[in-house]
C-alpha cells in the first residue's frame, strides 16, 4: 500500500463524525442526531475504513478532535483513539476542533468542501490560496456567556495555520488580535450578538455553516504525520480550556 492512511474522529461538538482515507481515497459520515456516541462509534469507524478499503490494522496513525468543545464528546473520541492506537502500536495526531472549525470554513468558502458520505479523489481541498490567504477566526459557544475561538490563516497548501494559542473568552468582551478583517466560522458568531457587534466592522464574511468535522481533522492530520508530529497514544489529550478561567 501507498499513500497517507488514516481514520479521523471527531465528537466534540454536534453532529459528531467520523472520516478514513486510503492515499487520495476518503469518506466521511456522520453520527445519527440524538444517537449516543459511544454506542455507535465503532458501527461509523467499520463504515469508514471499509469504504476505503481499510483494515485498522492498515492504518498509519489515528487523528482525533482534541477541541475545545463538550467534554464528554471530547473524551468519547480521545478514549477511542488512544486505545485503538495503543492496541495497534502506532501514533496519534491531535487536531484542535478550532483548526478543523476553520478548515472547514475554508473549504466552504473556496467551494472544495468534499460532500458527506462520497468518495473522492483528491484528499487536500481544491484551490488552494498563496501564502497570504484570508485570516479566520472559528468560534464555538463555551456556555455561560463564553466562547471558544482561534485565530488561523491559510497557507499556499489549503490548509490552515494557527496564528495563536486556542483560547477562552467573554464573549461580550471579546475583541480578535490585529487590525486584518477576517472569515467569522461557526454558529457562535451569528448566535452571539455581543461578540459579532464587538468585532462587526472587521469580519468580512460569515460562515455560519462551518462545522469542525472529521473530514477537516483528516486533512490537518496528513500534515501533522508528514512532519513528524504524531505522538504516543498516552500523549495525546483532549484539550478543554476551562482551566483558563
């Protein structure tokens, strides 16, 4: 065999979803709505990998979601990760939710955004942007009067870059770095009117639709194995955030 193979989950936020690829092979489904994760994941990961046709024991390495986002969701997708990973002996890439937020936006935006429960050619999104592509900030609601967000940008591959550290935030305080206008990615911003009244004048477009799915997390995950940042699967840990505040 040849070519990047992996399986990528993500259970932080809803619908969660679960994507394989097999080189430039890949297919991507999503849980059922109201289905609890735990009791339907390992039907989702046989669809997946059989679509590609993969076996577990074919793969390079597993991606999950690390988040932010629900920390039972969160936990469902690292537990599973770690002790598949643990049981085959190879590593794992952790994806933050925020950068697969964001890729996802991207992706929606450029009009490459491979469609859910097909099987594609091509792995990486479609016209990918020069070096200086636009700024996005992701966002997903935190509760009481919270928000996640990041702050990423994408490079000349298609894929995005983190510009700073995931972090915590009040969304009624809440004003993103820098002057740059920016893709405002997720349900968060059109749901929260005191965050979008905030940083209004800057954002350039909404994406309301964007969601970090495993599709995304897979993506980002090739470029993560490709440069050698895989971990151990005892390493590899969600991410919550809450110890911020």
């Amino acid at each position: 065999m040849s070519g990047f193979r992996c399986l990528a989950l993500e259970s932080g936020v809803r619908p969660p979803s679960v994507a394989a690829c097999n080189g430039d092979r890949h297919f991507e489904t999503q849980l059922p709505g109201g289905a609890k994760v735990a009791a339907v994941l390992f039907e989702a990961i046989d669809e997946v990998l059989g679509n590609v046709d993969l076996s577990l024991e074919d793969l390079d390495c597993i991606a999950f979601g690390r988040g932010p986002g629900a920390f039972t969701g969160l936990r469902v997708a690292a537990a599973a990760a770690q002790g598949l990973g643990a049981g085959l002996g190879i590593g794992l890439c952790a994806v933050s939710s925020l950068a697969a937020l964001a890729q996802d936006a991207h992706e929606r935006r450029e009009g490459g955004r491979p469609a859910l429960q097909e099987v594609g050619d091509d792995l990486l999104p479609k016209g990918g942007l020069a070096s200086q592509g636009p700024w996005i900030a992701p966002c997903l609601p935190a509760g009481r009067d919270k928000v996640y967000l990041g702050w990423y940008r994408v490079g000349e591959s298609g894929l995005v870059s983190t510009e700073a550290e995931d972090w915590l935030a009040s969304a009624a305080r809440c004003r993103l770095p820098g002057t740059e206008r920016f893709i405002a990615a997720g349900t968060a911003w059109s749901g929260n009117e005191a965050l979008n009244a905030t940083n209004a004048s800057r954002i350039e477009q909404l994406e309301p639709r964007a969601l970090p799915r495993a599709g995304a997390v897979l993506r980002l995950a090739r470029r993560e194995y490709a440069e050698g940042r895989a971990v151990a699967p005892e390493q590899a840990q969600p991410v919550y955030l809450r110890k911020a505040v």
